[in-house]
C-alpha cells in the first residue's frame, strides 16, 4: 500500500517536472507574445452607434483603422494588443488621455458607456 503512494506520487512529480519544462521551452520559443483574446462583442453593444461616433470623431485622423499622423500608430488589433489596448475599457481611458496629437475627448463628448462601444467597434472592426 504504501509502495502504491510512492508510485502515484512519483509519477504526479514526473509529470509536474515535465509540464513545468514544457512551459518555460515554450517561452523561449515564442517571447512576449500577449495572449490573443478574440474580440468578443456582448449584444448590447450598439455598433451602428459606435460607428457614427468614430466617423464623427475619429475617422479624420484614423481612416480605416489607419493614422494619418503616424501610421505605426495605427488601430490593428494587434498593434493595440502590443500596446495595452486590448480591451474596450483601456480604449476608453486612452481617449481621455491620449499621445501626442491627438486630441483628448472628456467624458461630454464621448461618455464612458459611449467611449467603451466605441472600443468594442475598433476591436471588432480592425483586424
Ligand atoms: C487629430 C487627429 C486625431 C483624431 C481626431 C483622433 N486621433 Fe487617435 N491618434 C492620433 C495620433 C497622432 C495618435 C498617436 C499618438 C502617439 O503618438 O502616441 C493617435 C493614437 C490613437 C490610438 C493609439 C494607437 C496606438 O497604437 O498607440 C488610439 C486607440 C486612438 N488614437 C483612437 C482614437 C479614437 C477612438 C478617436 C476618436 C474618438 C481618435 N483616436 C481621434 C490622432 C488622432
């Protein structure tokens, strides 16, 4: 009996051993690479809405996702995955205090509810 727990637990640490192997080889591979979260956009969020209020406000300067002052700066998903922008909420905050050159929108332009739809319709839209 006791033999068995020996075994069991032996091989519990064998396969913890590896896992934890498996992990950090990985990490060599690939660096830094943030996790892809799909852009998941809940039913209540009004895209047409969204849409109307980047043409209105954004679509100047961020045509197709692009940016017209400096292109590295663009709207990819993956650029704004790279640069902590990865989520509805943190593109809200970004348009209440954004880089140089663009103007910063408070909260009478584009309420939080408003600027958080607008994230969610830039996450969605440019891929
Ligand atoms: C007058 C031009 C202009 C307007 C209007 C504008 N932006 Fe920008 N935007 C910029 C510039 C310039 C940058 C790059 C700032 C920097 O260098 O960090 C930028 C950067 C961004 C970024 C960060 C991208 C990145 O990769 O770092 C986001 C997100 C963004 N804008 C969203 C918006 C949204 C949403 C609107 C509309 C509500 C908007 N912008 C309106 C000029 C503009």
């Amino acid at each position: 009996m006791k033999n068995v727990r020996k075994k069991i637990f032996v091989v519990l640490a064998l396969a913890g051993a590896l896992t934890i192997v498996g992990c950090s080889e990985r990490r060599e591979e690939a660096p830094a690479a943030p996790p892809a979260t799909p852009a998941v956009t809940p039913a209540a969020v009004d895209m047409e809405a969204a849409e109307s209020l980047f043409n209105q406000h954004c679509a100047a300067c961020h045509p197709d996702g692009g940016n017209v002052m400096r292109p590295e700066r663009n709207l990819s998903h993956a650029n704004l995955m790279e640069r902590g922008l990865g989520t509805p909420e943190s593109l809200r905050d970004y348009l209440r205090d954004p880089g140089p050159g663009m103007p910063a929108f408070d909260a009478n332009t584009i309420s939080d509810e408003q600027g958080e739809n607008l994230g969610h319709y830039i996450l969605e839209k440019f891929q």
